[in-house]
C-alpha cells in the first residue's frame, strides 16, 4: 500500500513534471510560442477583457492536453515497449485531441483577432 503523499510533496511533482515537460517537449514549445504571441496581441489590440479570458481559456486547454498527451505517450511506450496496434491508436488518439483543441483554439483566435486587424487596416 501507498503512503499518502503530502499536499507539498504533490505540488513539488507537479512542478517537476511542468518543467520537464517544457524542457524536454517540442510540441509544447511550439504551442506556447503560438500561446504567447496569441497573448501579446491581446496586450496590443484592444480586445475586451471576455476576449482575454477565452484566448487563455484557449491556451490553457491546448498546453492541458499537450501534458495528458505526453503522460500518455509515457505510460503507453511503457505498458508496450514493442510496437502494438492498441498502443498507436491509444497515442493518436490522444495527439488527435490536442490537435482538435489547436484547430479550435485558432478559429477562435481568428474571430477574436481578424476583425481586429480589418479596423486597423481599413
């Protein structure tokens, strides 16, 4: 049986696993590159504070799934070190969700953004 971890012991393993995964991850640098200049738009356009929110909200599911997708890849190539149908498809299917939530993320962005750039244009 397990010794129950302490609320501080938690939060330290959650902290390693944040750091190494954007230390070791390349997809998630692409999303946060993709997040921050999201995010540095909204500081210089005068996007209203409901628009901030969802384009976080949006950045924060897509980094959310990009970690759930890299823990499954890790327990996956675990469980089934050797190739295995079931396993390709357990981590396409995940690599597929958070492909699903950028897509997303981006026509967001773009309604939020595009009309943005129409005003300073025109």
């Amino acid at each position: 049986m397990k010794r129950k971890r302490s609320v501080s012991e938690s939060f330290k393993n959650a902290w390693w696993g944040l750091k190494t995964i954007f230390t070791e991850g390349r997809n998630i640098k692409i999303q946060c590159c993709i997040g921050l200049i999201a995010v540095l738009l909204c500081i210089f356009l005068p996007v209203t504070q409901l628009e901030w929110i969802v384009i976080l909200l949006c950045c924060m599911v897509v980094l959310s799934l990009e970690c759930m997708n890299s823990a499954l890849e890790q327990v996956v190539d675990l469980a089934s070190p050797k190739f295995h149908m079931l396993a390709k498809r357990a981590k396409d299917f995940a690599a597929g969700a958070v492909l699903l939530a950028s897509l997303f993320s981006v026509i967001i962005g773009g309604m939020i953004f595009i009309p943005y750039f129409i005003q300073l244009l025109g």
